[in-house]
C-alpha cells in the first residue's frame, strides 16, 4: 500500500462476477475495514461471460434466500434497501463496481492493469493448457507486487511458475521470483483480512 501512496489508487478485477456477489462483499468489506482509503480511488470491474447475469449484478437485486447465504445481518441493513419481497445494493456501493461483458479466453489487453484480481471458482471449467494460458494473460496485467485470489478448489501449482502461493493464506498468490509473502498489500488490514 505504501507504494501507491502518492497516486492514493487501487483496481481490483473480479474476473468472474457472476451475479456480483463477490464484488459487493469486497466493496462492502472496503468500506467497513478501511476508512483510511476513504479518500483513495477505488477502481473495481467486474466480469462475466453472460450478459444476462451481469444485469443482474449490475442491477443488483437479490432474493431473501441468496442474501441469507453468509451475508451478515448488519452489513444487509447497512447495504442493502428492502425491495417487496427482494433486497437491492444501496447505489453508493453499486457506483463502486463496474461491469462489463468479457470472455477470459480473449485478449486481456483492453482490460489495463490491475493491483489485485480475483479469479475464483472459474479456473475448473478449463482444462490444464487453457488454465495455463489465462493465468499467464493475468500475470501480465499485474504489477510485480499484486495479488491473485483463486478459490478454494484451484491453484496455480503445476500450472504455471508465474504465481507462488503466500504461505497460511490459502488461495492467494502473488508473482513468483520474490520473498514468499512480501507484497506490499498484505501488510494492509482490509486486504489481509479479506484473504484470511
């Protein structure tokens, strides 16, 4: 974090948003860990391959059911507004995430660069070449201190040699060729406790 503090700015990726649950907990965990970035610009995409489903994030709207899914109690009063029998994202954590369509087998190269990137649960559906491959078009969109995030069934670990697992912090990695551990962002609170 010390290293961006002159530009005061963090993009995060979330490669795999699906409906935006991932992206509105990290926004919410954002706000709630780390009112020392309240000034800082905060650039989060979300990606999907299905348009359909980033509607639904984008618009944000969640049934009883799926805001019961590990959605603590307070951050569903402090977050969200009562739609009938629906829960919305309040806008304020919605005008934190932008989503955009986009296919991981296609170029990265529109994408920019990213510090962080969250990549979870997608990884499975391709085979070993392929895994190799995205992983690799990751790498280049990082900087030599980022952070990956996989999920819970995936690695990185006779894939590709460009990623080395942080050590206690299962399914976060960061640019192989370094101390193991050291990147500057997990010395921060918010992102240390969001990988724990």
């Amino acid at each position: 974090m010390d290293a961006r503090q002159s530009t005061r700015k963090i993009k995060i990726w979330c490669a795999a948003a699906s409906s935006g649950q991932e992206p509105y907990s990290l926004a919410m965990t954002l706000r709630d860990l780390a009112p020392n970035l309240a000034d800082w610009n905060i650039e989060m995409l979300g990606t999907d391959i299905s348009t359909e489903i980033l509607g639904k994030a984008i618009n944000g709207l969640y049934t009883q059911f799926e805001v019961q899914r590990g959605l603590p109690v307070q951050n569903l009063v402090k977050y969200f507004d009562k739609v009938d029998e629906h829960w919305r994202v309040k806008p304020e954590l919605r005008s934190m995430v932008n989503y955009r369509e986009f296919n991981l087998l296609d170029s990265f190269s529109a994408l920019g660069k990213f510090d962080i990137v969250f990549c979870r649960n997608v990884l499975i559906y391709f085979d070993q070449e392929t895994k190799s491959q995205i992983l690799a078009r990751i790498a280049e969109c990082m900087p030599p201190d980022g952070l990956l995030f996989l999920g819970g069934a995936e690695t990185v670990l006779g894939i590709s040699d460009l990623f080395q697992p942080i050590p206690k912090l299962r399914g976060v990695y960061e640019i192989a060729g370094k101390e193991a551990g050291a990147s500057a962002f997990m010395a921060h609170p918010t992102i240390a406790a969001y990988a724990s």
